[in-house]
C-alpha cells in the first residue's frame, strides 16, 4: 500500500494507513478550513474547472454520495455519477470489478474515480487496475478512510488539544468500517488515547484491529455496559447495528435481536459529562432518540458538512498538489 509521505499528488487513497504523520492530516485540514470559508461566503471555486470526476457506487449512500457529488461540482469539475450498479450495469451479467472499473476509465475519459463497494478488498483491486486515482468512499466492513477525515476534523473543531482523549464507539463494531477507520487514524493524530468499544459480544470488535491498536499504545476497553464507560467519555461515537450485513449472513433474525441494544436518549446521557459530544456517521434507525437532536451536545448534522470540505481539499490535493 503506497504511504502518502506528505504528497497527495496521482495517489489513490484507499487506507487510512496510507498516512504515516500527522503534518500531513493538517494539510488536508488547513485546505478544508479554506474550502469552508469559500463556500460559506458564495465564492466560485474553478480550481478542478478541467477534471472529470467518476462516482461509482454498489452500496446506497446519500451523505458519502452528496458530499463528493458536491465537492467535485462546488471545485468546478464534471461529476458523473453511477449508482444502482449492482441492478442495473453489467455487474448484473457478471462483469468483474477490475473490468468495470477499466471499462469506466475508459468511456468517461475520467480524471478520478470514487468507489464504494461492498467487498473488502474492493479499492485496493480497482487501485491494481485503473490508471487513474481511486478514492475509497466505503469497502465492505474494512475501510471507509474519508469518513474517518471527516471525523478526526470534526473533533479537531471541539477539542483544542486531543491528547488523552477518552472516546466510546458504540453499536456495531464487527462490520461498522467507520469504527475501524476513525479508531486507527486517531492514532497519527493523538497519543494517551482511551477507546471504549461497546457491543454486543456476537458485534464485538474484532482481534485484528484491536491487536493493532493495542500495539499503538492505545488503552482498550470493550464492554456490553455503555453506563459503565460514559461518565469518562469525551466523545460518544455512536453507529447503528447494519441490517445489509445480516441479510447477506441469512441472519435476519438475529438482527431483530440485537438493533436496538443501545438507545441514546436523555435517560441515558444524564451520566454523561456536560461537555461530552455526539457523533454518529449515519443513517441512524433509532439507536439516537430524536429528542437529542437539539441537545447541545449532539454534532452529527454539522459533522455531515464537514464531509463536504474535507472532500473538496482531498479531490483537489490528489488532482492539483504537486
């Protein structure tokens, strides 16, 4: 896997372990922060105005979707966006990824390529055949290395210093990618961290990851009881049990089972600190009671813009920044 070293430049970006320091997280987020500012005060942005840019997704997605969809037409290029593959493309007779992703290249003339797949391996496989730059928007239960930046922007605007940081994931930690992604990018960023994962033990997170943050120095603590890791948490990163991959497994049943093991509503928070914040990557299916939206605490509508920015500075490092 080819490690960024400070240059975004033709590379694809598939992996949050692509990163090796965190000057160059700043990098992406020193552009977002001038992105945000551009698009706040209307300014017309023609940086990427000569670039095609190709979505092609297998899974829905509306946030993932929206914001490249947006950050390519907010910097001035051609988007075109390909969605439904797995009904209505060529993978419904069979066509492989890699022939797809060549085939795509190819009849668009793209500059680009933005995949979200269902298989694990997905990006690193159209990264091996494509010759242009392949940015993972989502891969199976493995990777979703974009939400991940948008997260650890999203704390940076809440916490001044995040040394020591105390976060809670909770839900599904098995198949959740965002999990998996924001918890190892955490790890260029700050050090003293304290990750609480709670799950159900059949969602718990898997030897893998937690072996590798174990070897990161990070304190884990995983738990079924969320009440008895919330009154330390600073941040409550909340997902929600993922049907799709139960239907997949034929364990429907088991999913009914389990969907609403956490349900965050004030009841709960009352053991919460005052300054905690709310994250969630979305969509929820009522593990966060609406009532807590407005609760000061809840940053999950905000942190969905912040995708925005953080994908309008990626696009146009990858495209532009020799």
């Amino acid at each position: 896997m080819q490690k960024l070293n400070n240059n975004f430049y033709h590379k694809d970006f598939i992996s949050v372990e692509q990163f090796s320091h965190k000057r160059e997280l700043d990098k992406i987020f020193t552009l977002a922060d001038q992105m945000k500012e551009k698009i706040e005060k209307r300014r017309i942005i023609k940086d990427l105005k000569t670039f095609c840019l190709v979505e092609l997704f297998y899974q829905p997605s509306t946030r993932t979707y929206t914001s490249f969809l947006a950050a390519g037409l907010h910097l001035g290029a051609k988007v075109i966006p390909i969605h439904g593959m797995q009904a209505y493309s060529s993978a419904v007779k069979g066509e492989s990824l890699p022939d797809t992703v060549r085939t795509v290249e190819q009849t668009t003339a793209a500059d680009l390529l933005i995949l979200r797949h269902p298989a694990d391996d997905a990006s690193e496989i159209a990264a091996k055949y494509a010759s242009i730059p392949i940015i993972n928007a989502g891969s199976g239960t493995k990777e979703h290395p974009t939400q991940a930046v948008l997260d650890l922007y999203t704390l940076i605007q809440h916490f001044s210093n995040l040394q020591g940081l105390n976060i809670t994931f909770v839900g599904d930690m098995k198949y959740g990618r965002t999990v998996k992604s924001l918890a190892k990018l955490l790890t260029y960023y700050a050090k003293n961290l304290t990750m609480n994962f709670v799950a159900p033990k059949v969602l718990k997170l898997p030897n893998l990851e937690s072996q590798w943050l174990k070897n990161k120095q990070v304190k884990i603590h995983q738990t079924e009881n969320l009440e008895e890791c919330l009154s330390s948490t600073d941040v409550l990163y909340v997902t929600r049990v993922q049907k799709e991959w139960f239907e997949q497994k034929g364990k429907l049943r088991l999913y009914q089972q389990l969907k609403n093991s956490f349900i965050i509503n004030q009841r709960i928070l009352q053991k919460s600190k005052k300054k905690m914040i709310i994250m969630h990557p979305l969509p929820r299916v009522g593990e966060i009671a609406e009532e807590i939206d407005n609760d000061p605490r809840a940053v999950y509508f905000s942190q969905m813009r912040n995708g925005l920015y953080t994908r309008m500075a990626l696009l146009r490092l990858i495209l532009l920044d020799r």
